[in-house]
C-alpha cells in the first residue's frame, strides 16, 4: 500500500468518488475545494484552476489565489442537437466567461466557473440531457470519433461506437448524480458494484478514439486505444484494433516518451469488438503503474509487458484470438472547411474556428452566428478533433437559408481567407488558466502564425498544406508531437521546435531545434522552408522532406 501513489489511496477512500465534495462546495471562507476533492472533482468532468494573469497581483494584496473551475462535457463522438447549442450558449453566457472552447478531443469545455455557480451549470446542462461525467480523472475519457458524415457512407454506423463504448466504460457510482442533482443517496450499495473501476479506477486517464480511413481527421494513434474502422464496399467489416498511443512526456525525465499506438489485430462484430475494449481495459487496471503517475498510461504498461503478452491477455480475457489486421491507409488529417454533401445528400458546412475557441471578437462574429444557425433548428452540431465544428446534417432545402447566416455574420469570408497553414493550426488552452502550462499556446499562436505566413509567402509556399500545433508544456494536448511543425512549450515565451511528423499522423516528430523564442523561430523556419522549397522531391510533403533531410540521413 505504500507505494501506491497519493491518488490511489484518495480514489479508495472517496466512497464512490464523492470524497467530502458536498462540504467543499458549502465552505464560504475560499473559492477553492480540498486537494483530495481536486483530484475526485475530476471524475465528475472538472478542474480547479486559478487565474495565473492575477497571481502575482492576488499575492502582493495578500489575497487567495482567484479560483475558478472548469468543466468539461461528455459528448462521445462530439455531437449536439441545435437546441444543446443554446442551452450551451446560455449556461456559457450565465455561468463562465461566456467563451465556448471546442477541445481536441471533440468537446466542450466552459472556464471561469465559481464555486457557488457549479450546481447551476450542472443542473442546466443536465436539463439539455448533457453531463460531464468522466471526462477527466483516472477512467475512460470522452470517446472520439472521425467527425464528418461524409467519410463515409456508412459513418453513422460507426460513429455509433462511440456512445456505446462511452456508455460500457461509464463508472457505476451514483456520486454525480447524487451530488449535482440531489438524487437521493442508494440504500443498497450493491447496485452501485462497479465489476470494471471497483473501487481504484484506472491507474491513469485512459483515452479512445475510432479512425475512419483515409482521412485521421482525430489522430488515432494518440490514443491509448485506437480502432480503425475496415470498411469494404460499404460495409463495416469491423475494426483494427491500435493499443498504446500517448503524446505527452515530461521535460527532464528521460523516462517519459511518446508513442502512437501499434496495431494488434483485427475484430469483427460488435459484440467482440467491444470485449476487447472492455478487457484492453481491463488489463491497463490490473497491470498499470499505480505508484508512478508519470509512468501509468497504457503505453507504459504495453512496453513494460511487451505487445505480444498484451494480446495474448486481451485473447485470454474475451475468449478467443485476434483476427490478423487489415489493411488501410491514411492519407490525410484535416477537417473539409466550407460546405460539403454526404452520400445521403445532407450538406455540412465547416466554418474555421481558431484554436476552438467560440466568442464574438473583433474579428468574427462566431458565437452569434452560430446561435442564430442553431435558432434555426436545421444544423446539427459536430466538433471535430482539430477543435472546429460543423453546421451538420442540413437538409438541401434549409442550406440557403444557413448560407444567408453564415454570409451576414462573415463567417465564409472568415473561412475562406484564413490562410492553409492557419485552419492547419491546433493550440492548446495553456494560459491563463491551465496550471501546468510553462508557455503561451492559444493566446500565442495565432500571432506567431501571422509572422510565418509572409516567411511562407517569400518562399512560394502559402499553399503548402503544412500541419502546426503548439503546447504550452510537454503534455501535448494540442498533438504537438505529431505535427509537422511542432511547439512544445519550455519556459515563458520558449519553446522546442519539433520537425518531421508526417501529414498522416502515423509518425512522431523530432526535436529540431530547442528552447527558441520568437526570433530564433522564425530565424529556423525562415532557413528551413528555404531548403524545402530548393530541396524536396516533387510532391514531397514538408514533414517528409524535414524527417529525410534533418533525422533519417543522420541515422536519427
Ligand atoms: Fe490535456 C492535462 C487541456 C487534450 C494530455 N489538459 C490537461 C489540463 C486538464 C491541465 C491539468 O491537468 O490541470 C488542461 C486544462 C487546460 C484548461 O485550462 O482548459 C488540459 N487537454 C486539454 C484540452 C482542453 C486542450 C485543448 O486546447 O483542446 C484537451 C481536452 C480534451 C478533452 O476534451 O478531453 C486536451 N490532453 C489532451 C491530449 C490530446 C488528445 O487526447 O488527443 C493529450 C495528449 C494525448 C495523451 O493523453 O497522451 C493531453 N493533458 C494531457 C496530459 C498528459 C497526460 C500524460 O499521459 O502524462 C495532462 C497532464 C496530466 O494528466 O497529468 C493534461
Ligand atoms: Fe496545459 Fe500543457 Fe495541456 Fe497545454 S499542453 S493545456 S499547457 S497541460
């Protein structure tokens, strides 16, 4: 029991992860909760966080840091009917900073919460059939899913895998709802037995995500299980299924790395397919890290076991043996902006939504725009893992009128002269109020990319469909590691560079150059798109080309 990490032992005791939240949130004396509450809060879907802008400020006036938490949605697939929207809308409005921020993980998250004003929004949101449960702390996270319909013909029917899997690996106890929405407490705890957490959860976070080849619009292979839908002549044939994928590390711990997740085999039919989800994991709680959180993700556990035992396990636990993989390619990333028809002749239009962040500022008009569409009950709402939307599902005789919206609030103009490394571009939320943050992201980039476009420009390659993303620290929730042009936060206004990820996220990139502030940045891509327009091959993509040029000729 020793060696069990403090959060172990608070998950144990927490009774059904309701620790002493209910006082917590009672106390008037602090805007903050207890710190083992902190950890249980986020297997209820949010965080405690600070303003960091205001720290120094907060401090000199001998004040408590001003505390406020954010909350995540559950949105498995990320999908919301135009009247969640509004409600969305009016709870961000209300309750938080008014912001709606669309998370790489195809979700909502609303910052700026007090305390008092937590039960509300809980209680609001559960009225529009939304909740957040799960979708932080040590357990299955927000399941995720390709975003368009017009991957293919047959993207319901996997897209549906989400829920389901969603709902499989949702923790049994009633907290969540005892807690927010006054349900009374069970007087039999049996019917809260939970057979997958039981009492200890998962020894980390634990993530999944369903590919639909050609296009790895969500990243599959970040993911601690990554299923990749096989489809022949329109039918689902079942899914390969990728264990092992994670993109953080930690700067300074030689321990900590990235991966993407390996392919172990092949299921068909639902009923096995999810078995081996269950039981992948199944395995991750018995045989995961619980004394080391930085070394606790599946991709560890996989390593330390090695692939071969894994599936031998996941073989053991459902019964019967993997089918071999089969065969896909990958050939893009990218969300398909502007409008689109699916096979069914229902169009879909995706506006360009800056590091997912929803508001009206001086330069769009976006959160208005997209209340209006929503008022119009025509659109369905699908997020997408590059932290954009689209307007979805839109019958053929209601698209002029969403098209009429869209063009008085500017939204297509907005879309259509963004420039192709800009709707390429991910940032993570990073300041002001994520607390691990060492660096800018979302506040930073697009500034910076302002500067890299006219580099771009000079060279001949504005058309060039680069992938960037930057994190403000090495946990790499905006997927920096497999960008072709990746920031990793090291210190304020410093970050590494990072270089040859290919444009289907099926490589990790390199440390290029690192700790660089902004001149030396764009010092080194000045230098480096030089050398890519003068050396790459014909149709060379700039990942490629950076990977061949500058890690695989020096055996890196
Ligand atoms: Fe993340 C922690 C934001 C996707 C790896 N992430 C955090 C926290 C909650 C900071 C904290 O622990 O207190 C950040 C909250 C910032 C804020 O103020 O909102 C945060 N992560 C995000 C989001 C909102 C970034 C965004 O701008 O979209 C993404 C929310 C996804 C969601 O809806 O669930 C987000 N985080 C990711 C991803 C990308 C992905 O999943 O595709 C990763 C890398 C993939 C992976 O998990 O390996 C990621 N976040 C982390 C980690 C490192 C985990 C690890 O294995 O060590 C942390 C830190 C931790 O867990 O200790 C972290
Ligand atoms: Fe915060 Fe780091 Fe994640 Fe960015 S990458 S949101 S700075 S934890």
């Amino acid at each position: 029991m020793s060696d069990l990490s403090p959060i172990e032992k608070i998950k144990k005791a927490s009774d059904g992860l309701r620790g002493t939240i209910q006082e917590s949130l009672q106390d008037e004396i602090t805007g903050a909760i207890s710190e083992d509450d902190q950890a249980l809060l986020k297997f209820h879907g949010m965080y405690q966080q600070d303003d960091r802008d205001r720290r120094e400020e907060r401090a000199e006036k001998k004040l408590e840091r001003l505390y406020s938490f954010m909350i995540r949605l559950r949105l498995p697939g990320g999908f919301l009917l135009p009247e969640q929207w509004i409600a969305t809308h009016h709870i961000a409005g209300e309750n938080s900073t008014g912001v709606i921020k669309i998370t790489t993980r195809q979700t909502l998250q609303l910052h700026g919460l007090i305390k008092a004003n937590i039960k509300p929004t809980i209680q609001a949101f559960s009225e529009a059939r939304l909740d957040s449960i799960a979708t932080c702390g040590d357990i299955n996270r927000n399941v995720i899913c390709a975003a368009h319909p017009m991957q293919s013909p047959i993207h319901a029917t996997v897209h549906a895998y989400a829920k389901k899997i969603s709902e499989m690996l949702m923790p049994k106890t009633r907290a969540y709802y005892e807690i927010w929405l006054g349900e009374e407490k069970l007087a039999d705890k049996k019917d809260e037995e939970d057979p997958l957490y039981q009492d200890r959860y998962l020894p980390r976070k634990f993530k999944i995500a369903i590919g639909i080849p050609p296009n790895n619009d969500i990243d599959v292979l970040g993911n601690d299980v990554g299923l990749i839908a096989i489809i022949e002549n329109n039918e689902l044939k079942g899914f390969n299924i990728a264990i092992g994928g994670g993109l953080s590390t930690t700067h300074g711990n030689p321990a900590t790395y990235a991966r993407l997740a390996s392919v172990i085999g092949f299921a068909a039919g639902e009923e096995t397919v999810l078995k081996a989800v269950y039981a992948i994991a199944t395995i991750q709680r018995d045989f995961g890290n619980r004394s080391d959180r930085k070394l606790a993700r599946l991709k560890y556990t996989v390593d330390r076991h090695g692939l071969a035992w894994f599936k031998e396990e996941v073989e053991r636990r459902i019964g019967l043996a993997l089918e071999k993989p089969r065969p896909y390619t990958f050939t893009d990333r990218k969300d398909y902006y502007g409008w689109e028809k699916n096979e069914e002749g229902l169009w879909y239009y995706t506006p360009f939504i800056e590091n997912g962040r929803i508001l009206d500022d001086e330069k769009v008009a976006m959160k208005s725009a997209l209340l209006e569409v929503a008022k119009t009950g025509k659109a369905n709402f699908r997020f997408t893992g590059n932290q954009n939307l689209i307007l979805a599902d839109i019958n053929p005789k209601d698209k002029a009128a969403i098209d009429k919206i869209l063009q008085k609030y500017k939204i297509i103009e907005h879309t259509d002269t963004a420039s192709v490394i800009r709707k390429n571009s991910i940032a993570c939320v990073a300041f002001n109020t994520c607390p691990l943050a060492l660096a800018e992201a979302q506040r930073y980039l697009p500034s910076l990319i302002t500067k890299i476009e006219p580099l771009l420009n000079k060279h001949g390659l504005g058309d060039e469909d680069i992938i960037i993303r930057m994190t403000g620290c090495p946990n790499g929730c905006g997927r920096s590691y497999i960008a072709e042009i990746g920031f990793v936060g090291t210190a304020y206004g410093h970050y590494n560079l990072h270089l040859g990820g290919d444009h289907e996220g099926t490589r990790l990139n390199k440390i290029y150059k690192e700790n660089l502030d902004e001149a030396a940045i764009l010092d080194e891509l000045d230098n480096v798109f030089a050398i890519f327009k003068k050396e790459r091959k014909a149709g060379e993509n700039f990942g490629d080309f950076t990977f061949r040029k500058f890690f695989a000729a020096a055996g890196k």
